[in-house]
C-alpha cells in the first residue's frame, strides 16, 4: 500500500495545540533533536501516489502500514455493522464510503473555515505527509467536495481519520467517523417565508422522535452560538435547526435502542435496570458550523457525548458554489458508538484479525454482545525522566479527540504555550507506539515533579503492556520498554532517571 524512501531534515515540533499543563513555559533555543524515523525518507508513496517529505512530515509507518484496511466496509465488522445502522436513519441520502483518507491541508482546514492558528493544524496533533498533505483528521475535510458536485440533497460520508492523541482504551491514532448533511435549495422558493414553511413541514413529518429532550438554551447566542446574520433570516436557520435536533434525535433513539435490546438479550439484570433514554442539546463551537451543538445522551446511568453538529457555514457553500443551498451538517466517531453498541472493551479489537473477535458478528442478526475470549495479564512499566532544559513541556494533553466530536484534532479553548516545547506528550505516545505498536494497552502520567533547586522537570510514565493476542513474557515486557527508554533519550533527549 506504501512504501518509504530515505531524506533529510526534520523537526517533529510544530506549534503545540490545546494544553492542560505547560511546564516551564520560558523561551529558550529550540531543540530539533528528534528526527522522526520516517520523515528523513524522501517520499511516502501511497495508493501508488508519491508525496515528496520535507519538514513538516511526521506520518509514521505504523500508522501507514493501516491505511487502506477500510474497516468500516469490511463484511460483519462491527465497524460496518454501525455505519449500517446509522446510513438506515437518513433514507434517500447518498452514502459516500470510499473518499480517500489522503488529504490537502486546504480540504482539511481552509476549506471549512478554519483559523490559520487553529491548534487542530499542529504537527503535534496532525499526522502531515508533507505541508499540503495531511491524513484527514475528520470526514468533515470533504464537505465541500462533496457539496460542489450536488448529486442529493442529503449525504452521508464514513472513513477513517487520523489523530495524534493518547493511548488507552478508548483511543487509537485512527478512527472512524461518519458524517451527515442535508441541504435545500433556497432559490426553489419565491420568499424566505416559503422556503422556511418548506422545512416545517418536512420537520413535521419526521414526526416526534419519543423521547425526554432537554433542550434549555434559545437557538442563538450573539457571541456564544450567533445566527449568520449576513446570509441567513432567523427563521430559516432556526427551521433548519428545529430540523437538524429532530432527525438527530430519531437517530439516538435508534442507536440507543439497538444497543439496549443487545444488552437485554445477553444480561437479563439489565432488563430491570432500565432507566428511560433522555437527550440533551448542549452549545457547540466548529468552525464550519453556527449555531452549533452537541447532543448528549443519557444511557444507563451517564451523560455520553455522541455527536457534534450545526447550521452549515455559508461561505462554506458559497465556497462549493453552491451558494442558493443552505443546511444542516454533523460528525460522530463510530469507534465509541460500536463500542457500546456490542460492549466491545478495548479499540485495539477493531483492528484484530482474530476470528475469535471478528466472527462474533453477523450484519444479517439482530446486534448481540461481545463475548469476550481472553484477558492476558497486564505489565506494568514505569519510565521516569527530566525533560531537556530548553523550552515547556505539554503534558496531560485533554485524550478526547477520538471519540468525541471536539473541534478536529484539537481543543479550541486552550492557548497555545508560548514557544515551541522541548517535549511534547503526543510524541511521547508515537514512540510508544512505533516500539510496541498494539502491544500497549494505555500510558499514563502518574508523576510530575519540579526540582526545587535547579527547576529542572521530571515526568513519570506507566505503561501497561497487554497484548490482545497472548501473554506477555516478563522478557518481552522488558525488551519493549527498555527500547521505549531508549528511543526516548535518542529522540528527545532526556535524562533517564
Ligand atoms: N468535524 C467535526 C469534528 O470532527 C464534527 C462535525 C461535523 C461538527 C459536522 C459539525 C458538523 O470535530
């Protein structure tokens, strides 16, 4: 699918995105000690597409050799299972489930509106074959594409995205999201009033989804969630709006009670414990989005976070000349929906090849649980450091980004530390993973420490290795983190302690 040939310079700092914790924020000379592996080769070549390296190429071969696996398609994957489920909810809308994973920065970002400093296009967040190409970070990068062509109103786009994130169990560098807009043509209509009754009267015949909805804040918010009032009247976007929450919420009540009927049939205590299904509307913020939301689901016992969405940006449209049309979009990741859905525990199944995982499931019956077939025991292994002198540290970097619809690839409300860090967590985790690739179930900060002398910083990590696949030798354990150790001097150069 790719392959690797040999180059030059490279920095894997970029601008650092949202942080929680910034250590040592003062500015001091920049360190380009880490040379990432793969981007000292002069080109990536994928579906026989060569993308020449220069300094912003971070995409490791662990993550390349995965491109093109296309689970969300594969036959009685779960993955495919759940897009299935969700595609049923939006009859007569065009499913678009093989656009290329291969992006320009421009699809991914210009294209919707995004800042030039939005973090989201940091190189620590954001996989880049080179400064034009990127591995999309959500389906949202062909939106526009997609509504230049304006071959139906609604579509739907499933694929996998790619983010720099943590490792635990509920998140991998490449997920899955699927994507869902309807539009309508404004110009069909001889008044603003028309084309709005025009959406009341598809809202009514979605008809009521049959759920308790809390939906507490008015439709716009002047600063928080304001109305595009250069493009739109109030009434056409709050029918679109009205519009967007009620197809939505047929949705979650769909998805939801799939998931609770599979969860009946495996567990008959779960049957008593039902408590009803309620759904929240809670204000958002996406650049390609206003008003914006996310809808929250409460499902035995807590809030879950399921999707993002909102009015489409107009200049957005205007920019797919598509200018008349005017509409509803949103985004949600599969993985976490799949998960609930079949009570699958881990992310890392969804990349098995084991039959023992991948023939529990039949598209053709009704969803049913996961049965798990092994627990291999966990090995522990803590690594503790100093960071170089130079620069900040980003650690306990927020690990949502997988699974919940936050703004692409990163957290719009953090500031950006004030130089560039001498460590940042996310490479961290890509030396984890370059090592001991699926053999890591989670790395964890359990330590951080200033010396009260000489301010020098010391972080502690724990990295629990299990394998999906069997037991972990004490040896095995032991040669993955004592290259980890290794990689981590070679690469950033701390100080081991
Ligand atoms: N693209 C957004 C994300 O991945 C989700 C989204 C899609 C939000 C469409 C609004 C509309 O974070």
């Amino acid at each position: 699918m790719f392959h690797l040939a040999p180059v030059s310079r490279c920095s894997i700092f970029g601008l650092p995105p949202g942080v929680r914790c910034l250590l040592r924020p003062q500015c001091t000379a920049i360190l380009r000690r880490y040379q990432s592996n793969d981007a000292r080769k002069r080109s990536l070549t994928i579906d026989g597409k060569s993308y020449p390296s220069d300094s912003w190429t971070n995409a490791p071969e662990n993550i390349l050799i995965q491109y093109g696996r296309r689970l969300h398609v594969q036959p009685n994957h779960p993955l495919s299972i759940a897009r299935q489920l969700i595609e049923s909810c939006f009859p007569g809308f065009q499913h678009h489930n093989s656009l290329p994973g291969v992006v320009t920065v421009d699809q991914n970002f210009d294209s919707l509106g995004f800042a030039s400093d939005h973090p989201g296009r940091s190189k620590t967040d954001t996989y880049y074959l080179n400064q034009d190409t990127v591995l999309r970070t959500h389906t949202s990068a062909h939106e526009v594409d997609v509504f230049r062509a304006n071959t139906s109103n609604g579509y739907t786009i499933c694929g996998d995205v790619y983010r720099r994130d943590a490792i635990d169990r509920t998140h991998y560098p490449i997920f899955h999201q699927i994507e869902g807009a309807l539009t309508w043509d404004r110009s069909a209509f001889k008044s603003s009033e028309h084309f709005s009754q025009h959406i009341q009267n598809d809202l009514a015949r979605l008809g009521s989804a049959g759920v308790d909805v809390e939906d507490p804040n008015p439709t716009f918010h002047p600063e928080r969630n304001p109305l595009q009032a250069k493009h739109h009247a109030a009434e056409e976007a709050e029918a679109i709006a009205a519009h967007l929450k009620r197809s939505l919420e047929h949705m979650a009540v769909a998805i939801f009670t799939a998931a609770d009927k599979a969860l009946k049939a495996s567990d008959h205590a779960a049957q008593e414990e039902q408590e009803p299904l309620k759904i929240r509307w809670v204000e958002a913020f996406f650049p390609h989005t206003s008003p914006s939301w996310e809808l929250e689901v409460w499902w035995r016992g807590d809030w879950l976070e399921v999707l993002g969405c909102g009015v489409i940006e107009q200049p957005l449209l205007i920019r797919a000349d598509v200018p008349s049309r005017m509409g509803w979009a949103f985004g949600l990741g599969l993985e976490r929906l799949a998960m609930l859905l079949f009570g699958i525990p881990d992310i890392r199944l969804f990349w098995s090849k084991d039959q023992r995982f991948l023939g529990q499931f039949d598209e053709n019956k009704p969803i049913k649980r996961f049965q798990p077939f092994s627990k291999y025991p966990a090995a522990p292994r803590d690594v503790a450091f100093w960071i170089p002198d130079a620069g900040a540290a980003v650690v306990e970097t927020p690990a949502t980004t997988s699974s919940s619809p936050s703004p692409a690839g990163g957290q719009i409300t953090a500031a950006p530390p004030p130089d560039t860090p001498s460590f940042h967590e996310n490479d961290l985790m890509e030396v984890v993973r370059d090592t001991a690739g699926d053999s890591v179930e989670d790395v964890s900060l359990i330590d951080k420490f200033t010396h009260p002398k000489t301010g020098r910083q010391s972080l502690c990590y724990r990295i629990t290795y299990r394998s999906l696949e069997k037991t972990l030798t004490t040896e095995e354990a032991n040669d993955l983190h004592e290259q980890i150790r290794r990689e981590l001097v070679a690469r950033f150069g701390v100080e081991l302690r």
